[in-house]
C-alpha cells in the first residue's frame, strides 16, 4: 500500500508539474517477464532442472531402499523376536527421518540457488533498465506487477527492449 502511495504521488507530481514543457516519458517493465524471457533467466532455469535431475535419481534409490525395508519389516514381523522387531523398525523410522531431513535439504538447496541466480539477474535486468531509461529519454519508468500498475497502455511497455539490451550485454 505505501508503495502504491508513493506511485501515485510520483505520477501525480509528474502530470501536475508547472514545467510541462516537454512532454514526459514514462514507460514500464515487466520484470518478471524479463526474468523468463531473457537468455539468462532461460540459462538459470536448466540450471535447476539440471540440479533437480541429479538429486531425482538419489531420491528415488532412497524411496525404494525405504520400500524394501518396509516390506522385509513386514514380512519378518511375525518371525522375528519382539527385541529385534523393534530393532528394525527403530532402523526404519531413523532412515524415514533420514530421507525427510535428505528432501528438506533438497528443497532449500534448490531453493537457495534459485534465489540467488534471481538476485544476479535482477540486478543486471534493474542496470539495464536504468541505461534504457537515460537513453531513451524517459522521465520514469515503473515496474509492472499486480501491487503497482492497474492498467498501462502496451504501447509504453519496455519489457521486450530490456530483455533484448540485457541479452545483448550478455553475449
């Protein structure tokens, strides 16, 4: 809300400015878009699937080493003395635990690097952005998302010509 405020005070200062001489240019981005689009943001994405695909065959050699012991467990049940009976199934329970704590791991890991190759990008996308805008000419340029523009003609939308400057700096 105080984001939308301070908005709305910028473009109201704009449109209200006694020096209206020259015409303003404002025009926005869709970072997001930026972010999915972008040779970059494409490259970041393989990299988590890549990294998805090497810990997925872990996982999977985990939950059938799990299956198998689950399944010895039960069959043995009736076999085996009450002490190791729960021998077995204090092993089991530990390596449950093991493979909760390995996914949590995961999870954060992967996480992790996302936001991290995010940050990067972003701060390359938000320097691009800036040498657009002194280039060009804009007086203001805004991000788009839900929180701050409710309506933008498309006609003022940046987000391909960020996406090609910052593509460009890349190579």
């Amino acid at each position: 809300m105080k984001r939308f405020v301070v908005l709305l005070m910028v473009c109201v200062g704009l449109v209200a400015s006694p020096v209206m001489a020259e015409v303003q240019k404002i025009g926005y981005v869709d970072l997001q878009k930026a972010l999915n689009l972008s040779a970059a943001g494409k490259e970041a994405k393989e990299k988590i699937k890549d990294k998805v695909k090497g810990y997925d065959t872990e996982v999977q050699q985990r939950q059938e080493e799990l299956k198998k012991l689950k399944e010895d467990l039960e069959k043995q049940a009736m076999l085996l003395s009450e002490e190791a009976r729960n021998a077995k199934e204090r092993d089991y329970q530990q390596k449950v635990k093991d493979y909760q704590r390995f996914t949590k791991d995961i999870q954060e890991s992967l996480q992790q690097t996302d936001a991290d190759l995010t940050r990067k990008i972003l701060e390359r996308l938000l320097k691009v952005v800036q040498e657009v805008g002194k280039s060009e000419g804009y007086t203001i340029i805004l991000e788009k998302t839900e929180s701050s523009i409710v309506y933008a003609d498309e006609s003022i939308d940046i987000s391909d010509e960020v996406i090609k400057a910052f593509d460009k700096q890349g190579k």
